[in-house]
C-alpha cells in the first residue's frame, strides 16, 4: 500500500503568503535567504561572481555621456 503524504506547499495548504524577496523582488524566497545578496552556492554558474539582480542593475540610459556639439 502506497502512503501519499500531504503537499508542503504555502499554495496547497492557502492560508501562507507567499514569499517575496525585498533585495531583488523575486518570489519564492526571502532576503535572509537571497542568493544574490549573500552569495550563490558552490557549482553554481554565478558562484564567486559579482552579480546584481535585475531591479539592482543601472540602466544603459544612465551612463551616457553627452559628447559637445561642434558649431559651424
């Protein structure tokens, strides 16, 4: 006979809120948790990068320069 166990998950048992990271807005998981703030694990591709989040990064826009314009 087959024991089925009971799902673990915060969207079977509806009464969890879902856990959502205030470092770099993603879900499933907290800051204290936060693979991008503390670091990612051994193996993984970005170990021992410095990587930001996405929400975290500059935007191209930011780090123009203006060039001066030449009068005729």
């Amino acid at each position: 006979m087959k024991v089925v166990q009971p799902s673990r998950s915060p969207a079977a048992q509806g009464n969890l809120t879902p856990l959502k990271c205030s470092y770099c807005d993603q879900e499933r998981h907290s800051v204290d948790r936060c693979y991008f703030l503390h670091g990612f694990p051994v193996g993984h591709k970005l170990h021992g990068k410095n990587v930001k989040p996405p929400n975290r990064r500059k935007s191209a826009a930011h780090n123009t320069q203006a060039s001066p314009v030449e009068s005729t």
